[in-house]
C-alpha cells in the first residue's frame, strides 16, 4: 500500500483510533482459519472492540457466537441481533442476570453465563427462577492464571456438580477456561505449552465431572497466544479470542505477531518539541498507562511511526494524562505532525473512544461505533 | 463517621466511582486556603473531575475561574455558564479553537489559550482572526518536567515576544508553568525545592519578557504536589491544581496526604477467591493501570479496604481488563463482599465513569455526572 493513500483518511481531530480495514480482515482470517481448521467454534470476545460492526464482521468471517464480560455489554450485542452471547465472567449478583435474561427471551437470545462458586450458581439459580425459565451455566476452571476459577483437581469441583445436578433451573452446559498466563511467556514454544497443559487440566475436569454424574462437557478455552500457539484442540469444543482482531504490541513482544499484523493505531499530533521528546496529544487517557494484559508487559507505552515512514518506530517513553514523551533521537519532524502509535494493548485504548476510524483501501474511510463502551454507572 | 452510615449508599451496580463528600469539601477549603493565605488566585484543573457540579462546589469555595485541556472539554464549562477558562494545551489547530471562541462569545465568557511555538500562536492567531476578535494567550514556560513550554533562558522566548508585540489578535495574558516531575520527588521538602526553582524560573522568563517589550506577566503555576508544598507564593499570581480535590494514592506517597484525606475510591465486589487473591470486579478498565501522575509510581494498582474496616488495606497486585487480585493475607471475605479500593491516580480513574457517586454523611446521597468525559472522536 503506497503511504499517500492514507490521505483519505477523515480529517478526524486527534487523538482517535484508527483501524486498518485490511490488516483487520487478515485477523479475522487467521483466527476463522484456526477454528475451521480444528473443526471446532470460534465464539470471539467482543471486550475488545465492543462494536457491533465489527462483530458482524466476524460473523460473515465464521464465528459462531460471541463472549462477553458485563451483563451490560452482553445487553448491547443481544439486543443488536445476535443469537448466542456467553457472559465469561462470574456473575454472582442476580440484579444484573435478570435484565439481561428478559432482553434475551424478546430478542429469542441464548445467553449462557458461567460460576466458579456457590454464591455464583445460586446467583443463575435465582436469575432464571425469577424469569420463570432454565438457564445455561458453565464452570470455569483455573488452569494457571489464578484468577476465577477451580482448579480441575479441586474437591470444590463436587459442591457444584452436586448443585447443578439438583437444580431444575441450571442447564450444566461445559467449561470455560482462560490461560491468560501465557502473556508472561515469549514465543509460540513457551506459549504452546502453556496451552497444552491448560488442555490436559480441562479434560481431567471434564473426566471427573463425568464421574460425579454430569453429562458430557463441551470444553471452551481461550486468549489470543493460546490460540495461536497450540500444537492441537483436540477434545476442544469452541475457541474464545478477542485480541486477536487489533492485536498490539504485546502480540508482538510474545513472538506472535509481526508489527504488521497491528491493525489498530492511536493517531496523535504533535504539538510541541523539546531537545529530546516530540509531545503528542496523546497521553495515558488516549493510550493508557498499560503495559499489556494481565500486568504483563516491558518498557515504553507504545511506538510511534509517522504515516510517510512506519518503518521508523520512535517510543513512547513517558506519559502524562493529555501527552505522550515520544523520543526524538534526533529527529526533525515538525510541529503539526501526525504519528501512528501503536499502544501496548488495544483493548483497554478502544475503551477510551467512542468510535474507530476505519481505513480501507478498497473503500471509503468510516466511523464504527463502540456501542458497548461506557457501560458503567 | 460511624462506618454503618455507609448502608445509605446508593445501591449501584459495581464498580463504580464513590466520592466521600466531607473529604472532598475538606480538600477543596486546603486548596481554596492556600490561595487565600497567598493573596491570589485559584484557577482549579478541571480534567481530574469533568464535572460541573464539582467546579460549582470549588467555585462556592473561593474559586476563580478554570483550567481545561482539551477545548471540546472547556466547551462543555463553558456552555455550562463558568466565565473564564485557561485552555492549558498547546492547540495547534486554529479548527479546534474557532467553536470554542463561538462558544465563548454566545456564553459571555472568556477563554485563553497557551503557546510554546511561533505554530501554537499562529494557530491561536488565525483563530481570532476568523472569530473577528483578539483572543488571550499565554507563554508555556518548561520549568523541569521537560514536556511542553519554552526554557526561561531560552532565545526561543524572543522569537515569540516579537510575534506577541506586532500581532493585534493576540493579547499577551501572562505566563504559565506545570512542574510536573514534582512527581517524581517525595516529601513536602523536595518537593518544596522543585516549587521554588518553578518560582525562579517563572520570575526570570517575566522578566526576559518585560526586557523584551511585553507588558509586566501575570504568573500562573500549578500541580497539586508543588501547591501543598510551597514556602512562597511571592510573585505569583495564580494557582491551577487538579488533582487536590481527590488525592489518591500518589499523594500519599509523595507524603502530601494521608490515606483519610483520599476522597475517591472505586467501589468493587468480591466475585471469586483463590488461596492467594480475592478477585474483584475492578479491572485496568476501572481502576486504569496508572501508577502514577506522569508514569511516576510505586508497586501494586490500588489499595482495598471493606467499607467495615477501612484501616486494612490489601495491595491490589494485579489487573486484567475487568478483573482485579487482591492479595488476600489469610483473609476470609466472602464472595459478595463489597470493597473500596484507593487508586494510585484519580484522574485517569473518573474518565472512565459516567457518574460519580457521591456520599454525604450530611445529606442524601448523590450521583454527579462527569459531563466532560468521552470527548474524543
């Protein structure tokens, strides 16, 4: 692509987020290809982009599907039209299940919520009697991240196969995990074995559910490394990436994507120089102070590349609220400049704007909305 | 206060933004007292709250004036009848300025911006030129955070001054400075140091400026850690802190405040337990990852307490996007339980909440809107 086209892009005021249409689609293409490939569902994670256009997106690319963490984003996705939203996150409040199981039922939604506790199966329990209906619930197991979960070896596994056996209102519908330890490895080698084990910990719990009397489970695992790097799923029913859509620079700190691969950029201005920083007007409310996911990360709070030459990549190196320190090393590009910056993590920068500039060079340049940004208080 | 008093609470869905009102007010008379003491004036950044109820409060208590960021940010104030708002930021695009002169104009209100390049003031130049008028600006002076401004000895200044004297839209309004890598120092003694050289500087770039032609400077300073810590305010004219009326965890570490002074904390749920973490419902999309103002910063995202024993405090250790670990210390919370957790940084914080839940052990409780947040594309 010559770097003149880019100036089609929409005089939009910096800083904004701007998506490259064709790197996303390749994205999109390589994470369909691996489900498809696997012959199993690729249900993706919408935290990352919380837009429904883009969701459709994967959808005409083969997802099947879609995960969700707040009952409020689920709501948005839901009454948007789609059909099979999981809330992977453990809901233990019923006030928040109920809204969403009515915006299901008018809609002729499924959503399936998850519980790694008691308090969290009688949250559904009370959810789904209070809408007069049957809802289903996974388990989530801890395979190393020790965050939610049960670990697939805990005798805490019994309690709840004991609670979803009994109830006439919980429908057991599998297991979901999250390895989201692998974003402390590096490389496909390190990362693969982390997937790996987190297989072999989700068939030994699907194995001992089994014993305890429950029906066979479909097992659901998922992070952007994990996908990319396991040797093989099977035994595995449905992948869950969200990530893998922008990816960042973490992606490729991991070993698992190429700087061209990032298909998302905070674009910025610069609006003042000193002997050592180009300031942008793009600080830690545009790019965040995230060094990648899970607190995972190295130093710098991204790379920024003008659009004439995003071969060159000078760091962010400090941030304020409003500004980025980007190293000059010399440089001499003048005030007014606009920078791509590519963030440490894309999620957590798309939470920050209302919408993304879409660029594609087979098209117009447009605006998605990040419709289930903002879903709090 | 008695900690039952905290079951009047509004019952929000978590997390949210809980601001301790008695705490606010006894922040915002500090700030108020040192202008008052000093003889001069309190010109309070809006960014660390976005909201026009907060500014009202700060302008009942002595304020005058406001400082804003982003000019789609001092619109939202200006629209909101404040009369005299200091845009702080260098806008470069005379595009950005222009609605906000119309804004100011349709508002009876006065709006002054800043430069620290011949761009800046041909930017804000062009503007009044559109607008019909003469517009106020200031000269950005860097007095050590090396971000954005002019050095006081630089020769830089004349170029500027010569711009200032012969243009007849622009009026010379004074000088401003932010030293921020106060941040960086600890204790009210060196930060002290960082207050007195900013003073230094301020004095000299003034008198550069006056030998140079312009008329005697208004001087403006400000950061909340410099403004608590100042032996002097001689010479100066105006104070602008933000931060001051939260404080968070950063204040307390650089020993400007005490962990009861912190107004703001994020209001989370327990949703799941490990041996080693409670795990809580307030992630970097809550809390933000910040370490601190400016990327200065300690360990851990955040410090949680109950709302029954506020004086224990668990280091939150970890975050992912919506989740936070909280180090458990042998602790038996139970699922369920709600917890206050103390940011490193507030600002950042309150841009990602649409409402502020305010508690007043004096009257009802309240919700706040952030009405300048979201304000990027």
């Amino acid at each position: 692509m010559n770097s003149m086209d880019w100036a089609d892009l929409p005089d939009l005021k910096t800083p904004y987020v701007l998506v490259q249409k064709e790197r996303l689609l390749r994205n999109i293409r390589r994470g369909a290809a691996i489900a498809t490939e696997a012959g199993i569902r690729l249900r993706p994670h919408v935290k990352t982009h919380k837009s429904i256009e883009l969701a459709a997106l994967q959808h005409e690319h083969g997802a099947e599907g879609l995960t969700a963490s707040k009952p409020s984003e689920a709501e948005i996705f839901v009454r948007a039209g789609f059909k099979d939203v999981l809330v992977a996150y453990p809901v233990i409040d019923p006030e928040r299940i109920i809204p969403l199981l009515r915006a299901a039922d008018c809609n002729r939604a499924s959503v399936t919520f998850i519980a790694d506790s008691r308090e969290g199966l009688t949250a559904v329990e009370k959810a789904a009697q209070a809408a007069g209906r049957s809802v289903p619930v996974r388990i989530k197991i801890d395979v190393g991240l020790h965050r939610c979960g049960i670990a697939a070896e805990s005798p805490a596994l019994e309690g709840l196969a004991e609670i979803l056996k009994r109830s006439s209102a919980l429908i057991f519908d599998g297991l979901v995990s999250h390895a989201g330890h692998a974003y402390g490895r590096t490389g496909r080698d390190q990362i693969g074995e982390v997937a790996a084990e987190e297989r072999r910990l989700m068939l030994l719990a699907r194995e001992r559910l089994t014993g305890l009397g429950l029906p066979d489970a479909k097992i659901s695992v998922g992070s952007t490394p994990t996908v990319f790097s396991s040797e093989t799923f099977a035994g595995i029913d449905e992948i869950r990436p969200g990530n893998y859509v922008f990816l960042d620079l973490t992606a490729v700190r991991l070993g698992i994507a190429t700087h061209d691969d990032i298909a998302l950029a905070v674009v910025a201005t610069i609006v003042s120089a000193n002997e050592d920083y180009y300031i942008v007007d793009a600080g830690s409310k545009a790019l965040t102070s995230d060094l990648g996911a899970h607190s995972s990360g190295g130093a710098g709070f991204g790379l920024a590349s003008t659009f004439d030459d995003r071969a060159s990549r000078l760091p962010v190196v400090r941030l304020s609220e409003e500004h980025g320190f980007v190293e000059r090393r010399g440089g001499t590009l003048p005030v007014g400049t606009r920078m791509l910056i590519y963030p440490n993590h894309a999620c957590p920068v798309v939470n920050l704007f209302n919408r993304l500039a879409v660029y594609d060079p087979e098209g117009e340049p447009s605006l998605w909305s990040v419709d289930a940004r903002g879903r709090s208080v």
